[in-house]
C-alpha cells in the first residue's frame, strides 16, 4: 500500500475544512494561542516504512495522549499491582467528572480519565520518587529516538488553572486512593500533560503497540510483554477517547488515544502505528479533523481491527 499517496490525499481533502469546526482548548491559556489551522498526519510502520504529510513535524502539547505512556510505564514497573485501586471500564462520563468519583468512593473507572491518569502518576511517583519525570522523559526519548522534553509553560499554565485536577487528586485522597502528597502527584501530572512532542515523534514512540509490546527503535527489545501490549490496545479502544470511544469504534475501528491539545495516536495490530494533529477539539475534547481523518485512513485503506 502507498502510504504516503493515502496520506497525502487526507491532507488535501481536509485542509480545506480547517478552522471551521471545533476551537482549541481555551481553558489552558497556554494552548488557547496555539494556531486551529495546523494539521498534520504520520505512520510508521512494523517494517520501519514511514510515511507524513502537513504539519508531521511540528512540536505540540500531547496532553492526555501522554495517559498511555505513563500506564505502559507503570505496567511496566508494577504489572498487575497498578490496579489494585484503577478500574478498567468506559467512563460514560466527561473526562474530568467529579460526580463519577465520588459515587465510586475514589476509585477512577479507567486509567484515561483524568483521575485515573492522577492515580498512575501516584503509583509512578511511589515507584520511582524524584526520578518520576526524569524516568518519563528518558523512555519517552528512547522510544522516540530523540529527546523529548517538557513544555515549562504549559506546564505552569496547567498548575494555574488545574483546579478540577486538584479537585479529583484531593478526592482520591480523601478516600485513602493517593499514597503521595496531593501536589507531589498533580505536579508530575502536569508535566506529564505538558509533553511536547510531534506527529512523527508520537507515531514513532507508539511502535511496540503494533509489534506485541517490542519496539523497533529499541532493537526489537520488549517495552512491555504481548499480554500487556494487548491489554493497551484493548483501553485504547474502550477508553481513549473520553466519552466518545463508542462512537470511534464505531466510525474507525481503532485503538485510539486523544488528548485536548489536537493529537490522537491510532493503532493497527501488526501494521502500523498513526499520530494525526489538528487543535480544535470537540465538545468531548477529540480532534475535529483527527477524528475525520482517522476515518478515512480506516475506510480508504480498509484497516480496521474488525
């Protein structure tokens, strides 16, 4: 198949349409001056074959695209002890809800929401102490193969207007769900959300998704086991994309991770990792033109899981 052709005509198909649906996330200062019209898509495939068009190489702000490094992190590190206190079923329910939480007496329903991506960081803060956002960095770089480093300003935009974050972590807290000190685990949640990486970097990183959990740019090594790397995908698909992971099943048929800042990292099991990146987000915080873009990569190359 010809990637780069299929990329190249999403691009020139859907171009057009930016800027015209959807808005960036305001409620960040730091992302509210981000440009809507960015888009950009790339691939990589299991045989190391890459493919980008538009934007691919432009840095942004991953946000909760980072959920799913930070649980194969602690997968990694814990195994099945990560979920003692996550669940592992579709929310339902915006990614922020309180109302969720509190009526499961501090247990987040999937390690996606924002509270179970809060009592990841807990875990991994428990794990590795100081080294939490140094360990994040140093796997995020040798999966990418370059360094990758931490937006300070989204960062500290995030501190300052994270309140509802706050709001979860002190919950758990109050039910006896967070082990650290609240603004211990909310700062590496912040930074973590504040990863600044690109189409080309992400769809790179996510390799070992589509090799059963080993990684071509490690040499082949295990980042985490088939079991598990079967157990992400399986999130994915029933969790990663807030309370529309429904309708993407539906629409794609996909594992898919979104975050607020226009990324979405797709995976097609023993083919390829895909990153797309457009700003404006809908009202459950995925990617206008991404969410569009994912269809017609699944309908025009016929990939799907199903």
């Amino acid at each position: 198949m010809d990637f780069q052709a299929l990329l190249d005509g999403i691009n020139a198909d859907l171009r057009p349409q930016l800027g015209k649906e959807g808005r960036v996330a305001c409620y960040i200062p730091a992302l509210a001056r981000v440009p809507i019209s960015k888009f950009g898509m790339a691939l990589r495939t299991c045989d190391g074959v890459e493919a980008a068009c538009g934007d691919s190489a432009a840095p942004f702000s991953i946000q909760s695209v980072s959920k799913l490094f930070t649980l194969t992190l602690g997968m990694r590190l814990l195994g099945d002890a990560l979920w003692e206190r996550i669940h592992r079923e579709p929310s339902g329910n915006p990614f922020n809800s309180l109302l969720q939480l509190e009526s499961e007496q501090g247990v987040p329903r999937n390690p996606f929401i924002n509270a179970g991506a809060i009592a990841v960081a807990d875990r991994l803060v428990s794990t590795l102490g100081a080294n939490a956002k140094p360990g994040l960095l140093e796997m995020l770089s040798s999966l990418a193969g370059e360094a990758i480093f931490f937006d300070d300003e989204v960062a500290a935009s995030e501190a300052e207007t994270g309140f509802r974050n706050l709001a979860l972590a002190n919950l758990m807290k109050s039910f006896g769900k967070i082990d650290n000190p609240v603004a211990t685990v909310v700062d590496f949640y912040f930074h973590q959300c504040a990863l600044r990486m690109s189409c080309r970097q992400l769809a790179c990183a996510a390799g070992y998704l589509c090799r059963d959990g080993a990684h071509p740019q490690e040499g082949g090594n295990e980042v985490v086991s088939e079991r598990q790397a079967r157990r992400l995908n399986a999130l994915m698909l029933t969790c990663g994309t807030y309370d529309a992971a429904g309708e993407f099943a539906y629409r794609i048929g996909l594992p898919c991770k979104s975050g607020v800042g226009g990324g979405i990292v797709a995976v097609v099991p023993d083919t390829l990792t895909l990153c797309v990146w457009s700003p404006a987000v809908d009202a459950s915080g995925n990617s206008v033109l991404g969410t569009r873009a994912l269809e017609l990569f699944a309908s025009r190359s016929g990939l799907s899981i199903f």
